[in-house]
C-alpha cells in the first residue's frame, strides 16, 4: 500500500441538492474546479458538511464516483465512510477503494457513546479488513464525545494503514497532545477553522475546513505562509479564517449557511437535504452583511 501525505487545505465538499432533494452533478462540477482552482491539496468527499448522514448507500458511492472521475488525479480524494457499526463501516469503506477513494475518512461511531476499548478494536477491525490509508475522523460536536490521545495513538501503533487524525474538537491540548503522542507516525489535520494555524504551529500538516467551501484561496494562502515562514500573512488569514467560520458555522446552522454563501457567490449549491432546512431571507441578510468585510461580496 502506497503512503500517501496529507498535507494542505482539504475541502469537505457540500452536495448540491434541488428543491427536491435531488443531487445537482453539473452544479458539483462547478464547484470542484473552483475549490481547485484555489490550490488545495484534495476533496472529502461525503464528510458532515456533504450531509452524508442524509445520502444512501448508493448515493453516497455514485457521488464518490461522480467525484473521482472529474477529479481525473488532479489532486486526492479522500471519502467518508464511518458509520454507526463496524460491519457497515467495513462495508461502506471496500465499496469506497473499489469505486477509486485513494483515502478514507472514518468519523468516531455515534448515537451509542463506545469505550476507548470499543473505539480501538472498531478501528482495528476497520483498518485490518481494508488495506488504505485511512483518516480518524474525531468530531465531538456532532458525536457528543472525544476520543482520547492515548487511544489515538494505540491505533497508529498497531496499524500502518492509519494515516492520520481530523481533529474537529477545538481543544488545543488536544491537538497537541495527538501530535506529541503520535505526530511523528500520522499526519495531524485541524477540522476546526480556528485551530487551523494553531495545529501548524503545533507540528500538524493542515486541515480539513467546512469553509474552506467558500473561501478555498484564504486558506491555501494562510497554508503557504506557514510553510514560507511569513507569519504575519499566516496571522492575518488567520483571522479571516475565524470571522468567516464564527459567521458561517458557528451563529448559523452550518451546511445551510456555507450553502447560502456560495449560492450568493453565483455557484448552484442548492439547499440542504431535509430534515435540514435552508435559511430564511432574514439569515441570509445577516450572513451576507456579517461577511461584507471580508470582501467575499
């Protein structure tokens, strides 16, 4: 099994859909040569800002499909595909490699709260069933719970395949006790926008952003100022980073904002899937002032 690096801006694309609820391919297109076009480093696709909870099976492999053939190796892709249960995770992630995911994303199961116990021989089972480089996907804010360090770190001791950790809890202690622990054998992603240049600073390789749906070249701009030794240029886009994500994501519903955002910004990103629902004229309104600083408008 090859080694992939993760490293960069990566995007958790959101899934255009109509009215209806019906996936929106030609609008998705447009979508991936702009995140593109941004210079970051690969799509997730069908993570929580891609409502994957809200897409069947088949939905979820035929976007994954959909994805990997625009994409044509232009950068990675990586594909959700945690579930509640480690049979279906299993499932779910052979369909992923099969249908051409050069990486998985597993989020920590849900609605049941597992022991540390549970989580590692979830993980194990996972990654010993499927040979590809795989992403732990630790999301407290939607899961309820953490999972900790130690654990994290048990797992990259006992699997190869483990390749990294999306760390969405916020905690700075956190992230870097992951990277203490284990950053010298995983590479160590932010999945909260505010911990984004914190976790570089901490020795982490990136991140993984809901907003960097909309704002895609900010972030690759906070990225390679980092990497070039500018702080003062990664300070600022980090700043920008955390008054769009404090509009976006944390005053307002998260999917239904980001797509309200592009859809102002003349890309089809449609509505959430029910039971979501989109935002009103009134949070429109307040989103688009809130962001008329950042020049996004």
């Amino acid at each position: 099994m090859a080694r992939l690096n993760f490293e960069g801006v990566y995007v958790p694309n959101v899934t255009p859909f109509d009215d209806r609820g019906e996936i929106q391919y030609l609008a998705l297109k447009e979508l991936i040569d702009f995140w593109i076009n941004a210079g970051v480093s690969g799509i997730v696709v069908n993570a929580s800002t891609g409502e994957s909870p809200y897409l069947s099976r088949e939905e979820l492999i035929e976007v994954l499909g959909f994805v990997v053939d625009e994409l044509d190796g232009r950068v990675q892709v990586i594909a959700g595909t945690g579930t509640m249960a480690t049979r279906e995770t299993i499932e779910l992630t052979l369909d992923a490699k099969d249908a051409g995911a050069e990486a998985i994303l597993i989020t920590t199961p849900f609605f049941f709260r597992p022991t540390e116990e549970e989580l590692y021989q979830h993980y194990t089972a996972v990654l010993s069933a499927v040979e590809i480089p795989t992403i732990l996907y630790n999301v407290p804010k939607f899961t309820g719970y953490s999972i900790a360090p130690k654990t994290i770190s048990r797992i990259a001791a006992d699997c190869s395949n483990l390749a990294g950790v999306k760390d969405s809890s916020g905690n700075p202690g956190n992230m870097a006790e992951i990277i203490r622990l284990c950053g010298d054998r995983i590479a160590c992603l932010s999945g909260a926008a505010d911990m984004f240049l914190p976790t570089l600073n901490l020795g982490g390789k990136g991140a993984i952003l809901a907003i960097a749906n909309v704002i895609p070249g900010t972030c690759v701009e906070l990225y390679e100022a980092f990497i070039h030794g500018d702080v003062a240029t990664a300070g600022k886009r980090q700043r920008t980073v955390s008054h769009i994500n404090n509009v976006l994501v944390a005053s307002f519903p998260q999917v239904a904002a980001i797509k309200a955002t592009l859809n102002d910004l003349g890309y089809k990103a449609g509505v959430p899937r029910r039971p979501l629902l989109p935002l009103t004229k009134t949070q429109v309104d307040a989103v688009s002032e809130a962001l008329k600083s950042t020049k996004l408008y």
